[in-house]
C-alpha cells in the first residue's frame, strides 16, 4: 500500500502570521483548523501551523489526516 503525506505540522509563536506568509508565497489558501492549515494537492504536501507556546501537544498520528 503506497504511503502518502497529507500535511506536516509546525509549531511557531506566532502561527496566523506564519501561515499567512506561507499562503501568499505559496499561493494557496489558509483553513482555519486547530491551528492554520494551507491544503495541499497530489503533488504538493499541506502544511499545519499551530502555536507550540499553548502547552497542546501536538496531533498524534492517529488523529492526523
């Protein structure tokens, strides 16, 4: 069964201004999740920002999609 990454997470101070950079430069948009989530495509992996000062743990891999 071939294996595929759907997004990767990132902790950063300040993850609304993060994602936000991201999106533009990457032109994609940003989904307002448990943290800020840009989607990727087949060919391109999301990226996931969250704020690792919260003290929240980040997903474990069974909650991850």
């Amino acid at each position: 069964m071939p294996l595929r990454f759907v997004s990767v997470t990132l902790d950063a101070p300040d993850p609304a201004r993060r994602a936000a950079f991201w999106a533009a430069s990457l032109g994609r948009a940003v989904i307002p999740d448990d943290g800020f989530r840009l989607p990727g495509d087949p060919t391109q992996v999301g990226l996931r920002f969250v704020d690792g000062r919260s003290g929240h743990p980040a997903p474990s891999a069974s909650t991850c999609r």
